[in-house]
C-alpha cells in the first residue's frame, strides 16, 4: 500500500480520493480521516466490479465506438508484444524457469525485479535485461493499431505495464510507461541518469554496470534502468496525468493484460460508470466485467478492426 502511505504523507484529502473511487457518492460527515483511509485500502485491495453497459455488446458496437469516441483510453500488457519476439516470463521455458536454474538462490524468480534483493544480487535483473534490451525488436500490429488511433486524434493516453520502449517506434507519443522502461538508467547512490545507450554494452556484455560519478568501490552505485521495481512507488507522472484523464476518457480498450498488477489492474474500476470498456485478450479476466471481450490474439483482432 505505498501509493496510500504517499497520499497520506502528502497531507492528500480521502474524502475526495473516496468520493473519485466511487464516482462521486455520498459520504457520512461523522467519519474520520483514519476510517476513510481503511476504507479506500479496502477499496484499491478488492474493488467491487463495475456495472456492464446494456447497450454495448457486439463486434459492431465495438467497430462504432472506436470510430465514434476521441478520447480513448489504451491500456497495454505483454500480450501486445508476445509477437515481436520477447521473451515471456511464465512459460515452461519462459525468463523465470531459466532464471530459477542459473540463479538457484533466487528465492522466488520475480525476485529478480524486488528492489531489496536487486541491491544484495543485481545479476539475475540483468541477465534478463539482455534478453529484452532496447533496439532488439520491432513493434507488433496491435502496437501499429495504437499509432494509428494516435495519427487519427481519437487517442487520449495509451497507460502501458510494459517496458520494452516499443511504443514510440510505432508512433505512440501520448503513452505513460506505468512500470517505467529501458529507455535510461539512473544511479542509486547520486541519481545521475544516462541514456540506455550508455550501459548497453556492459549489459550485453554482462557487466553491471556502475556509475562513473560515483566511487567504484560503492556497492550500490549501480545504473539501474528506470522501471519500477517492487518496493518502489509509481511515478507521480502516472497519479497525476490518470486523475486528469479518467475525466476525459470516452472508450477503454484493455489490451493483452491480465491486470494483476496494482494500481495499474484497478484503473477500469475507478472510471466513471458510464464509459464503454473493452477487452481485447487471449483469455476472458474473471475479476473484471467488460462490455465486450475479443479473446484471441491481439494482433488477428486489431486486423479486424
């Protein structure tokens, strides 16, 4: 629950982070601040499913929608980039099986992305970081699909889980990169940042590469790229940029995400009620209601669109 304790800290209202939760429901005067806080961490920890719309239910509300609304809403996982070639993490012989055999003390092999073990081991992240680095791979259609949304103005923000800075290469301009990317690196001693050019070759070489700022006998002064690792917040980017467009948006499209992650997973469920949401996924998301689900893949669907 960072993202709380930083509301908190930052002396934010809950009446009003509750009342935008809820799309403006009536809340009792007589509760205080510290019941309002437990309720909106019970909130964001399992957020009541949002209502499906009656009038959205078919292909062709879907083909309307998208050539009807202007400000809508991409929200993007792995499932758009399967085709480009990257590596996937949960498969019999996806990054985690691998890791879990080169690197057998890793407890757990998403520990490779936790922030505390990174700083004792960072040699599983960047074993895995060759494998995905920038400049490797090329965007897929579904990635082209969010371009040409941008290209025709109906583009609000496509909110990306993703890090492998592919967006841009297919044109996307108004992203957020939720989880961060590769696209810099940042010292964790003095937080000088480079481009992710700089440490390219120690990461294909395999070398953790280290800051030239810094003394080289520092353990910690290590180029970290700039993705969020567990144990560390969201930017204040995405809080502040999703606040103002969850107003604006007219039409969710959630693409190739399983939306496990938090507060990523709970953004359909704090959009206001009446916006069309649509899943666009191999499979169906049993905790989640959409007014459509295309399930296959996302690059045949975009096609078809």
């Amino acid at each position: 629950m960072l993202w709380i304790e930083k509301r908190m800290g930052s002396g934010d209202n809950p009446r009003s982070i509750l009342q935008h939760l809820m799309d403006d429901a009536e809340i009792p005067d007589d509760l205080d601040d510290a019941t309002l806080w437990k309720f909106i961490a019970s909130l964001i920890a399992d957020p009541p499913k949002r209502k499906r719309l009656e009038k959205v239910s078919t292909f062709e509300d879907v083909i309307t929608l998208i050539d009807r609304s202007t400000k809508i809403i991409v929200l993007t996982g792995a499932g758009v980039s399967v085709s480009c070639g990257i590596p996937d993490f949960r498969s019999r012989n996806g990054i985690y099986a691998r890791l879990s055999v080169d690197y057998p003390d890793l407890p757990d092999p998403q520990a490779m992305f936790d922030i505390t073990y990174f700083k004792k081991n960072p040699k599983p992240f960047f074993k895995f970081a060759k494998e995905i680095y920038p400049g490797q791979f090329k965007p897929s259609l579904s990635h082209l699909f969010i371009g040409a949304l941008e290209r025709s103005g109906k583009l609000l923000r496509n909110y990306t889980q993703n890090i492998d800075t592919l967006e841009p290469s297919a044109g996307i301009t108004k992203i957020i990169q939720c989880h961060g990317s590769f696209s810099t690196a940042s010292c964790m001693v003095c937080k000088h940042k480079v481009n992710a050019e700089v440490i390219r070759q120690d990461v294909m070489d395999q070398v953790v590469p280290k800051c030239p700022n810094c003394s080289p006998e520092s353990d910690l002064s290590i180029l970290k790229p700039d993705i969020v690792f567990f144990g560390e917040s969201l930017s204040e980017e995405f809080h502040r940029q999703f606040e103002m467009d969850k107003e604006e948006c007219d039409l969710l499209i959630v693409m190739g995400s399983s939306l496990k992650v938090r507060p990523v997973a709970i953004i359909p469920n704090v959009l206001p009620s009446h916006v069309p949401q649509i899943l666009i996924n191999r499979e169906s998301l049993s905790h989640m209601n959409f007014d459509v689900e295309l399930l296959g893949d996302c690059d045949l669907i975009v096609q078809q669109l």
